[in-house]
C-alpha cells in the first residue's frame, strides 16, 4: 500500500466574517499563557481532520485485502478546533478506475458530537471481487463532515500483500514484489539479500517478472540482481545475474525447500526504475503442464498495438495485464484459430499475457512501443 494525500476544508462563514481568503491564523501566545488564541474576525470553530490507521478483521488476518476479502478500514476523525463539531458524518467512497472491483459494504458512519481534542474512531467495511488481480490499484475516498467544517482524504491501496526487496526471509505465497524503490528509481549504495519460503512446505515458490530495468553493463559489474535456487548464496545454486532490461522472467525453485534467495547490488552511478513481479507458489507434481503452449509464439513483439498467434488443438482464454496486474485485454480462443491480441488502447511499456485451455497454462511477455 502507498499513500496519496489529497484534503479540501469547506470555509465556515462565521469563522471569517465572509472573509474570502478564509485564512486560520492561530497564535499560541506568551510562553507562560497555556490558552490557544485564534486572531481575526469571526467565532472559533471546529476543524476536523482524518487519519487512516489499518486494515483489521481481514479473513487471513495479514493487514492487507486480497480477491475476494473484506476486511476493515480503519480511519480516526480528531477536532483540532477551539469548540465541539456539530453531529459528523464520516463517509467512504471507492474512487478510480478500479473502483468497479471494491464493494464498500459500510457507506457511511456517525461519528456524532466530536469534542475539542477528541479522537473518534470509524471503521467501514470494504469488500474486494473475487476476479480483482493480484497487484490491482485501488483507491478510497475517506470524508468527514459536521455541516460547516469538512474534510477528505484518498487514499491508495494495491490488492494483495506488497513486498519490497530487503534483507528478510519471508514466508508468502500471493505477493506484489517490487526492488528497493519501489514505484520510483531504486538508490544508489544498496545491498539487499532476500529470501521467500512457500506457505506449504512441499510446494515450490514461483517468481514471474512483469517489468525489469536495471542499470546496464555487459557483464551485470554495476546494479544487478542475482537469483538463487534455495535459501543460500552458494555458487552451485545460482539460477543467474541480471541487469539492464535482460529480465529473468519467470523463476521457479527446483530447491527441496522450495526456496528462492533474490541478491541486490547498486554501486555509485546511475540507477534504474526496478522491477516489479509477482510471487506465487506451485505443486511441483503441476510443472509438467504448465507452459505446455509456448510454442504457440505472438507476431509481432514488440508490437505497436496488433499482435497475433496461433492457438493450439484446444479452445481457452487469452488475458493481458499491465505491470500492475490489471486486466486489460481478454478474450475467448477457438482450436486452431489465429488470434488477434489487440493492445492498440494501451500505452507503451510491457504486459504479461496469459493463455489457458482447459488442461495448459502458458505466460509470455509482449512488449508495446511506439516511436
């Protein structure tokens, strides 16, 4: 989850006097004077505020909300003003593109009478679809009004658990990864050691790249990420070194643990935007069929929007998601037919493209560029 701050406060006119500026000025006053003074004309007032918390009541109870979850949202109303609010409404919203996934199940809560000082809490139930995609960005507007004085929040949530490169050893299964910048520019100086455990011991984890970019040299000498096979940094399980935009694709562990071990290096120079992948965990009694269609190959890529393949003996569903997980292109296949992936709407940039038929899975990459 990252956080976007965006308030607007509706002027009282008693506060300001029809004072259009509808500046607060406030003065503490002299050092021994424990009273708060507001300057200007007109009466004090309230001035409420909002504080997001948490996500409580989950049903793994990890703190985040995941495809077909709901889970709790967690905000505080507090009046920062020199007299009692009027009854409070607090309200939340789902907002953005994505809104068509989140079903907010509470619309709205009565705070009441908020007191000068005073911290009211307000929970609201959010629900996600059962078909949101893992790294699915969504947003939710908190508001509080007592009639006079009010105030919004929006903030910014990713389905899913998000994980960012550092040094621990985790135990995940269904996870966003991002590099150590996250969603901007990794830094220079950082070392990163990492290390994921499947839920289920006999299962393998899994680690599919959607957007990789590093700074480049030939030999991988100056930023580089370096994979391993396990929970150890032994040479004899290095799985590879990349850099540049040489992405690793997608990596599953061949480790009886079932373990991978992800190594970060940046030196003093230029740095890059990172990656972003998805975390996932497999039966290793499954591998034999999965990608058992990537020889059906797509033409062209890089495309500029059209690119096509040729799908199996089998009928099955074509899906393509941007780097954050989103949907963005689906559609129905018949046997042995050519199919058209029409990305011409989507900006340029890389996009995981999924094929299943009733037995297969395979995942490619297609890349959109236009000059």
């Amino acid at each position: 989850m990252y956080d976007e701050f965006s308030a607007t406060t509706t002027p009282n006119s008693n506060f300001y006097n029809g004072d259009p500026s509808g500046l607060r000025i406030w003065d503490i006053g002299a050092v021994n004077d424990p009273m708060t003074y507001k300057l200007g004309i007109g009466a004090a007032g309230p001035d409420l505020n909002l504080q997001y918390i948490n996500i409580t009541n989950d049903n793994n109870a990890n703190g985040y909300l995941e495809a077909a979850e709901s889970g709790d949202f967690n905000v505080n109303v507090i009046n920062n003003g020199q007299i009692n609010s009027a009854n409070a409404i607090v309200t939340c919203m789902a907002v953005g593109v994505n809104s068509v996934y989140v079903t907010v199940n509470t619309a709205a809560v009565n705070a009441g009478v908020i007191n000068v000082s005073q911290q009211v809490p307000a929970a609201f139930s959010v629900s996600l679809d059962p078909a949101t995609p893992l790294g699915t960005q969504y947003s939710l507007r908190f508001a509080v009004s007592d009639g006079v004085d009010s105030i919004y929040i929006t903030k910014n949530f990713t389905a899913g658990v998000t994980v960012t490169m550092s040094n621990n050893t985790d135990t995940v299964c269904s996870a966003i990864y991002y590099d150590p910048g996250a969603l901007s520019n990794y830094s220079d100086y950082m070392d990163f050691t990492q290390t994921f455990f499947p839920v289920v011991s006999t299962d393998k984890v899994r680690v599919d790249f959607n957007s990789f970019n590093l700074e480049y040299e030939v030999n991988c000498n100056y930023d580089y990420l370096r994979i391993y096979s396990g929970f150890t940094v032994a040479s004899p399980f290095l799985i590879g070194e990349y850099c540049g935009i040489n992405s690793p694709g997608i990596i599953t562990s061949t480790h009886s643990s079932g373990a991978l071990t992800f190594v970060f290096h940046s030196d003093e120079g230029v740095t890059d935007s990172g990656w972003v992948a998805e975390i996932s965990c497999i039966n290793p009694l499954g591998i034999s069929n999965v990608n058992s269609l990537s020889n059906s190959s797509l033409s062209p890529n890089p495309t500029s929007g059209i690119t096509y393949f040729n799908a199996g003996n089998a009928a099955g569903v074509v899906t393509v998601l941007d780097v954050t997980g989103r949907q963005v292109f689906t559609k129905e296949f018949t046997a042995n037919s050519r199919v058209v992936v029409d990305l011409s709407n989507q900006a340029n940039g890389m996009y995981q493209l999924k094929l299943q038929t009733e037995k297969d899975v395979a995942v490619k990459k297609v890349v959109v560029s236009r000059r």
